[in-house]
C-alpha cells in the first residue's frame, strides 16, 4: 500500500485482512520501487498522498518495469460527481480504482480479476489486452 495517508492505509488493511496477503506500507515512489525490487509483490494499491511523486509518476514506473504488477489506485470516500473524474483515472495506466468504503467483496472482486486476465509473466501484447480489461468498482450512493 503506497500512501502516507494513515487513516486510508488502516481501513484498506482492515479490508484486506482476510486475503491472504502480506501487507507492505511505504510511504512514497521511491520505496516502491525498492520494494518492486527487493520484495515479491502481487499488486500495489497506491493512495493519492505520497512522501514523493505522484501517483501517475508511481503507476507509470510500475507498468514500465513490472508489467505483471497491477496498481489499483485507492482513494477516499467521494461523492457521485467526483466519481465521474475518478472514473478517468484508470486511463492513467492503473488496473482500477476503488473509493472508501472499501469492501470485501470489490476487493475480492479485484483480486480475483487480477488472476483471471492472467497478470503473471506475460508478453507484451497479453499485458496490453490484460490492461484493456480494466473495471470500476460502483460506488454506493
């Protein structure tokens, strides 16, 4: 989860608590990409506040040197006219996006959807159609 943002990085992780997951918290661009070099990683939910950078900067190093790596942007509660300009910001190269609350099924819904386009090792044709198939999770009202 990449965010320095600790009210966001509590709920998601709470959320994500019975996923058998291994949460990592880092706090800006650059320990992402430590971690994507050092670290095993299945995906990265990146919140909008990072220590340094910005989340396109983040998604865009994340596409460019592990196209396997899925981000899923993270963002607050917001309300149905945000949505709409949230909804853009999958085009940015993210997996998806999801708003608070975070629920457990969108996350699994999420998780499941990066294994069935296949996001392991991939050519870059595959990694590209796996990219079209990027969803929004609908917001409650």
């Amino acid at each position: 989860i990449a965010t320095t943002d600790p009210q966001l990085h509590h709920d998601l992780t709470t959320a994500l608590q019975d996923f058998p997951l291994n949460i990592i918290w880092v706090k800006g661009v650059e320990a992402v990409k430590r971690a994507l070099l050092t670290q095993e990683i299945a995906a990265c939910f990146c919140g909008f506040s990072l220590q340094d950078g910005t989340y396109r900067e983040l998604v865009r190093y994340v596409r460019t040197v592990k196209r396997n790596v899925p981000s899923i942007l993270v963002g607050g509660a917001a309300s149905s006219q945000e949505y709409g300009h949230y909804r853009g910001i999958t085009t940015s190269g993210a997996f998806d996006f999801m708003c608070h609350p975070y629920k457990k099924p969108d996350l699994a819904e999420i998780l499941r959807s990066i294994l069935s386009v296949g996001m392991g090792e991939q050519t870059e044709p595959q990694a590209e159609q796996a990219q079209s198939k990027t969803r929004s999770v609908a917001l409650p009202a």
